[in-house]
C-alpha cells in the first residue's frame, strides 16, 4: 500500500511540475513575442535607434532565461529559435524593415512552434 501511495505522490508531483513548465513557458513565449511585436511597430515607423534598443533587450531577455529552456526544451529547438533570433536582430540592425517583418514572423513561428511542444495535447504524448 505505501508503494502505490509513493507511486501516486510520484505522478502528482510530475504532473503539477509539467502544468507549472507550461504555465512558466506561456508567459516567456508571450513575452517574447510581445518584444517582437514592438520591435516590429518601431521598425514600420522608422525609429531604428528604438528598434535596435528594443532588439537588444528582447535578445538579453532570451539568454537570460537560457539556464531554464536548456534544462526543460530540446536543444535543437533552442538552437533553431537562437539563429532565427540572430538574424532577426541583423535585420533590425540592417535597418532593413522588410527583412524584420520576414525574420519577425519565422521567430514568432519558431517561439509558437516551441510553446507547442511543451503543451499536453494528443500530439505532444503520441
């Protein structure tokens, strides 16, 4: 009987900690693409030097929550979100507004696409 109230406990707390790990990364994945958004509105009125600052404080924020994403994400993902986020941050520094509309909307795909995977759905578990 205590094993299968260890098992029990065992499987609420990986429970609880997987609805936690969805709740933590919908809030980091809003919040990047919010930066994004704003990045985007900066760049369609031509203010690069507050696009720039913005871009740079979106990318601080993204490798600021590196020791997280690395321990619960797959790598391959973090990595193809990390060289889309380089060149959305090129483009910004290109100053070149179709290339961060493009580079913008392949990130927020890559973000989207991340969140996804972290979600429990049929998908996710077969």
């Amino acid at each position: 009987m205590k094993k299968e109230i260890a098992a029990i406990a065992l499987l609420a707390v990986i429970l609880g900690c997987t609805i936690g790990n969805i709740f933590i990364v919908r809030h980091y994945t809003k919040h990047i693409n919010h930066m994004i958004d704003e990045i985007q509105v900066h760049a369609e009125n031509k203010k690069w030097d507050e696009a720039i600052k913005a871009a740079e404080n979106a990318e601080q924020y993204w490798h600021k929550k590196s020791h997280y994403t690395h321990i619960v994400m797959r790598h391959s993902e973090i990595n193809q979100t990390t060289l889309i986020f380089c060149q959305f941050l090129a483009e910004v520094y290109r100053n070149d507004l179709g290339g961060v509309k493009g580079m913008g909307k392949a990130l927020k795909e890559q973000i989207h696409s991340m969140y996804d995977m972290e979600t429990i759905n049929i998908g996710t578990i077969f």
